[in-house]
C-alpha cells in the first residue's frame, strides 16, 4: 500500500475538478494529475494518425485501430515550475488537447479498456511516488480504490455548460453556441457514465459534493474541509 496521500476528486466534465484540484493542490503541496489529459493525449495522438472519429462513440470498445496505436504510444507526465505537462512521444502536447475535436474524441478513446488500462498503470506509479490530487471519472472507483480521500463533485449540467461555455468565450473561443455546448456535455455525461469498464461513478465510500449554486472559492473550501475531516480523523498515523 502507498505510503504517500492520495486525493481523488471524479465527477462529470464542468463541475469545477480541475480548478478545485489545482488550488488544492498548491495548498496541501501535493501534485496534481490531470487524468482527462492522458486520454486527451492520446486522442490526439490518434487524431493525428488519421482515425476517424465520425461514428457512434458507444461503438469503439474494442477499437482494433485504437488499440494497435497504443504500441507507438509513449506518453511522458512532466511538471515544469509544479505545473503538469504532457509530452506523447517527445512533443509538448499540453497546449494542443483543448480543442472541442480532441475533447470528443478523448470520450471515444476513454471507452477501449485497452487504452484505461495503460493510463490507470501510469496513473497508479505516479500516485505510489508522490503525495496526488488525482482528478477524473474512476480514481475513486478504480484507480486509487484505496485513496485516502475520495470525493465526487458533481453540478447540474445547465450549470456544467454555462461554465464551459463562459471558458470558451474566455479563450475567444466562440466556435460553438451555448445549445452546442449543452449537448456536446449531455452526450459525454451519458458515454462517460454508460461505457462497461470503469465508467464514471460515485465510489460509496466518496463524500458528495454539490457545486451547482457555490462558487469557486466555496467549493475549494468545502473540499478542504472534508479533505481535513477525513486525513485527520484517518491519520493520527501515518497515512493509509
Ligand atoms: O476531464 P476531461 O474533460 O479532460 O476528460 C476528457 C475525457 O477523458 C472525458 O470525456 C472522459 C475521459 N476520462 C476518463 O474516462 N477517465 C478519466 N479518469 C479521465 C478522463
């Protein structure tokens, strides 16, 4: 068992995780990995070798194109100044996943057990090095089943789509309506949460967070204050 802390925050896209993990993060002095980057990498990866995303996301579970390129894939989790960036085979890939194109076909590629079994591998010796805030759909469930905190936070999915669609904007990004938003997030809740191996789920023992009506500010203070209650009560010791 790892002796170092583990946080793992899941729930669906927009519910604040990554910003939430960040913060946290730098307070507690842990790294953060960024889980959806991996499967966003590849999906990159995937895009630039010419796979054609097109068809029903529901239909790729054994996606015999997909899985033959995890055999020229190499993914590299660096942190530059603390922060995490993401290499696939020797290119900075960080600034490159963010398109609405990757975003889906990263759903896609999060469906081929093949594929989350190399990134939970990956995911699981960076978590056995180092004290993490690891966010995503399965840490809780899957990956870190034994995370000495586990939260799931979650909102309403018209508030999920407002923020996404904010970011967008925020980036100049104003490529796709407020209704394209609001679909694309109903379509990726439902392969996130539908897809047979470890879809995205609330772990039992995982404390529920609603951010629908808080601000940023007040979920990171509510996620620290059950990050407090549950490693103090936990760890009079050392940690799980
Ligand atoms: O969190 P994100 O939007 O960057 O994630 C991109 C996609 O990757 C998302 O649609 C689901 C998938 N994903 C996953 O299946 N499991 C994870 N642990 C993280 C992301």
């Amino acid at each position: 068992m790892s002796r170092h802390y583990s946080i793992a925050l899941d729930g669906p896209s927009g519910a604040g995780k990554s910003t939430i993990a960040k913060a946290i993060a730098k307070d507690y002095g842990f790294i953060y990995l960024d889980t959806g980057a991996m499967y966003r990498s590849f999906a990159l990866y995937a895009l630039n070798s010419g796979v054609d995303f097109s068809g029903a996301i529901s239909d790729r579970g054994n996606d015999k194109a997909l899985i033959a390129l995890l055999d020229s894939f190499t993914l590299d989790v660096r942190y530059v100044d603390g922060v995490q960036r993401v290499f696939v085979g020797g290119e900075d890939y960080t600034d490159l996943i963010r398109t609405s194109e990757v975003t889906r076909a990263a759903s896609a590629v999060a469906v081929v057990s093949a594929v989350r079994i190399r990134m939970v591998k990956l995911q699981r010796k960076i978590a056995e090095d180092a004290d993490v805030v690891m966010d995503g759909r399965d840490i809780g469930t899957y990956v870190l089943p034994n995370a000495s905190v586990k939260i799931f936070i979650t909102a309403s999915a018209l508030a999920r789509a407002r923020r996404r669609y904010r970011e967008l904007i925020g980036k100049g990004d104003g490529s796709r309506t407020f209704e394209q938003v609001y679909a694309d997030m109903i379509e990726r809740d439902k392969n996130d949460s539908s897809r047979s191996f470890a879809p995205l789920a609330r772990a039992e023992d995982a404390a529920l967070l609603d951010t629908t009506d808080l601000d940023l500010q007040q979920s990171i203070d509510a996620v620290r204050a059950i990050i407090d209650s549950r490693i103090v009560r936990e760890s009079s010791g050392s940690p799980a």
